[in-house]
C-alpha cells in the first residue's frame, strides 16, 4: 500500500524538479548600464579626519548622543521605512513562490444511500484523497525569474530607503538640538541685556534729576529697555517649539520630559575628510536606493520582453478513492497536463508594454542621474557653506570685540560730558545686536558642519544595526 503511494508521491516530486529547474533560465536580461563619469575630487576638498558613522559623537556631548539614540529606535518617520521593508520582504517572498508549483492536498467523503423495495435501505461510503498542483508555468524564457529579480531589488531599494530616512531623521534630531540649545542662550543673551538696560536706565534717571541729563536720554533709554522687553516673547515660542520639535523626532508627545540641560553651543570638530566624488555612490543610501529602483526597473524590461514569447503552462492531479477505508491508499490516479499558449494577435499590448517599462527604466536612469548630481551639488554646498560661514564668524567676532570697546569707551565719555547720550546709545545697541548676531553666527555654522555630515553619507545599515543591538541589550 505504501510503496504505491510513494511512487505516486516521486512521479509528482520528479515533475516538479524537473519544471522547477527552467526558473533559472533568463533569456532576456537587463540591459547594460554606463557608469556615470564623475569628478575627481571636489573644489573644497581638504584632508582632515575620515567621517565616522555616528558623525554627531565627533561633538562630544552625551546629551546629544542620547538624543539621537533615542530617535533612531524610535522616530516614526523610521518605523513607517521599518514596516514598508517588511512589506517589500514580503512581496519578495510571495514572487519567490511563483517560480514553484503549488501543491494543494484534497479531500472528500460522501454517504449513499439506496433504498429498494422489500429489501430496505443500504448505504455505502465514498472516500477520496488527492494531492493537486495549481496552473504552473514552465518558466523557458525568464519572465517569472525576471519578475522575482525586480521584487528583490525593490527590496534593496525598500531597505535603502529605510537607511536613508535614518539619515535624514539624524540630521533633523542634531539640527533641532542645536537649535534648542542656541535659543536657549539666545534667550539668556537677551535677559542679560535687558538687566544691562534697566540699569543703565536707572542710571540715566538718576542723572536727569540733578540735572545732569535731559529727559529725551530718558526717554531713549526708556524705548530701548521696552524693545529689549519685546525681544524676549518670540524666542520663548520657539524655543518651546524647537523642545516640541526634539520630542515628536524622538518618538514622544510634546509634554514628554527630555531631561536636557541648556548649556553652550558646542565647539566646532575638525572638519570630516570630504573623500571623492566617487564614494558617494557606496556612503549616500539614497543613491543607492535610486540604483535599486533603477534595477528593478530593468527586470521588469526583461520581464516584459519574456512575455511576449510562447508559455507552457502545468496543471496535474493524484488521486485515490476507496469505499473500503481499509483499502484506501491502495489505488492512486496520477495525471500531469501542459498546456501551451503563445500570443498571436493582441493588438500590441504585448509590445507596449515592453515600451512602456523601458520608458519606465529610462525614467528611473535620469532620476538616478539627477540624484548623484544633486547629491554632488550637496557637499560642494556644505564645503562652500562652511567655509565662508567660518570666515564670517572670525570677521563678526573681530568686529564684537571692536564694538565693545567702542561702547565701553562712549559711556565714559557720556558720563563725563564729553559726548551726548545718543553717540553712548547707539554704541552700546551696535554692541548688544553684535552679541546676538555673533551666537547667531556660530550656531548657524553648527548647521552647515551638520549638513556636510549628511551629504557625505555613511554605513547606515550599521549604524542601525548597533542601534538596534543597543535596544536588545536594555531589554
């Protein structure tokens, strides 16, 4: 009984083996592609230190790297990259199964009865078994490999995609980060100042009655405290909406306590080694997942072209029925069915639709062109923007310093009636607005440093694998 089963079972598990095999023929693969020329270095390229994957460790400050942690394990921008990779490992699994039979077992029992004069009712049961194969198709020209091919590099593009929203989501995090700690000082900037005011306004007050100063100075310094006064409101708005900001890219709802500490912007690092124009290809996820898409796209040609050819097509039963369960197994039916079908006339949809994901590849091969150019224009961007917001920092700063002395010395003067108030006024608004424009300054260069580190890429993959691992270990 269970020898004729099994011959049963190996005339099917033979036929699948030998139809399961013609998956791994292609005849029509992706066209080649030219590689894209670029430059040899870049014109603001400087040999420093090489660009670690976690870039924002390279600022030493421990609040800010738990930010960040924070963020990768739990931004939802990542979580939603997170599960549409998960759908595209999906997708690629359920392509995978098409280049192999699917195999349905079957079953099926059923009572007659018959009923016959002077003799009564009889009944007799009915059993059957079966294993059946789904519609298979001899895969001869590649179009089911093809399409497999395409869905695992939309899942390269998928995982890509998931890399690049991390590094995205990290420049935000460090540039929000800064930002909170930049309005911070700002606000105390701007506070010292207004005490600054005030007491110069109680000094002017003083000198108005014993004559010593007329009312307009009065006056003048009355106006500058209340602008001083008015400066404040603004910068508390948003420095509640930069902690706003760092609580929904860490995953939190605003009311979230982030624990941090305001403290001064940090000093500048050295400057990353920028590499070559080359490198970007393998450090920017996003090229890479334009490359992927790109891929895909010339699967699916391939695909489209295997289409147009003759298809064999397979279908096949084993069954067994017995009324006697005891004897069940011991009479198998098997049958294997090909069918082919090959397109005569179809109005040209066929060959529109190898038109159509050609068109859909040369698309995909400019927008994969464009991001390496715009990805280009980035560093020579945050080069350029770096290098000239330094020089303007040292000239500002030169210029602070100049002022103050300035001021300093016209108060003196104006204490001693050698200079009317208003030459006093003006030197110490010139030096209080170059205070503020000198923080100004530096954070803003903090940003462009933040925006090279991102145009210049990395290993995201490991840098969420770590993260990751990190979260395991706290479990």
């Amino acid at each position: 009984m269970m020898k004729k089963m099994h011959s049963g079972l190996l005339l099917f598990a033979a036929a699948f083996a030998v139809f399961a095999c013609s998956s791994c023929t292609i005849l029509f693969g992706p066209d080649e592609r030219e590689t894209m020329m670029l430059p040899d270095e870049y014109r603001q390229a400087v040999d420093s230190a090489a660009v670690p994957n976690a870039w924002w460790t390279a600022f030493d400050d421990a609040q800010m790297t738990r930010l960040m942690e924070r963020a990768l394990g739990g931004n939802l921008t990542i979580e939603q990259a997170a599960a549409r990779l998960r759908q595209a490992e999906a997708a690629v699994m359920k392509s995978g199964a098409d280049r192999f039979p699917s195999l349905d077992a079957t079953g099926d029992a059923q009572t007659r009865y018959t009923h016959t004069a002077g003799a009564g009712t009889s009944t007799a049961d009915d059993f059957s078994l079966g294993l059946e194969v789904s519609r298979y198709e001899f895969d001869l020209w590649g179009r089911v490999a093809s399409g497999h091919r395409a869905a695992l590099a939309g899942l390269d593009a998928s995982r890509f995609s998931l890399e690049t929203a991390a590094m995205t989501i990290s420049a935000e995090t460090a540039s929000a980060y800064f930002q909170w700690l930049y309005l911070n000082q700002r606000l105390a900037v701007l506070e010292k100042q207004l005490t600054v005011n005030r007491k110069m306004l109680s000094v002017v007050g003083k000198r108005f009655q014993t004559s010593s100063a007329d009312a307009l100075d009065v006056l003048q310094r009355r106006q500058q405290v209340i602008a001083a006064e008015a400066a404040l409101p603004p910068v508390r708005a948003s420095l509640a909406a930069a902690y706003n900001r760092l609580a929904i890219l860490v995953g939190e709802p605003p009311q979230t306590d982030l624990a941090l500490e305001a403290k001064a912007l940090p000093a500048l690092p050295e400057r990353p080694d920028s590499g070559i124009p080359a490198d970007l290809l393998a450090r920017r996820p996003d090229l890479q997942r334009e490359w992927a898409l790109l891929a895909a796209a010339d699967w699916n040609v391939s695909a489209a072209r295997a289409a147009r050819m003759p298809a064999i097509r397979l279908t096949g039963t084993l069954t067994t029925s017995n009324s006697d369960t005891d004897r069940l197994f011991d009479n198998w039916i098997g049958n294997l069915l090909a069918g082919l079908t090959m397109p005569l006339i179809d109005g040209g949809s066929l060959r529109a639709d190898v038109a159509r994901t050609r068109a859909a590849a040369d698309e995909q091969l400019a927008a994969y062109r464009e991001a390496v150019l715009g990805a280009l224009g980035e560093v020579e961007d945050a080069l350029s923007a770096e290098t000239h917001q330094q020089e303007y920092v040292n000239t500002l700063g030169r210029q602070f310093e100049a002022a103050q002395q300035t001021a300093t010395e016209a108060y003196r003067r104006y204490t001693r009636g050698l200079e009317t108030y208003f030459e006093a006024l003006a030197a110490e608004t010139s030096r209080q607005n170059l205070e503020v424009s000198v923080l100004t300054a530096e954070y803003e260069l903090l940003g462009d440093r933040i925006q090279l580190y991102r145009s210049l890429g990395g290993d995201w993959g490991a840098v969420l694998e770590t993260v990751s691992q990190g979260e395991n270990d706290e479990r």
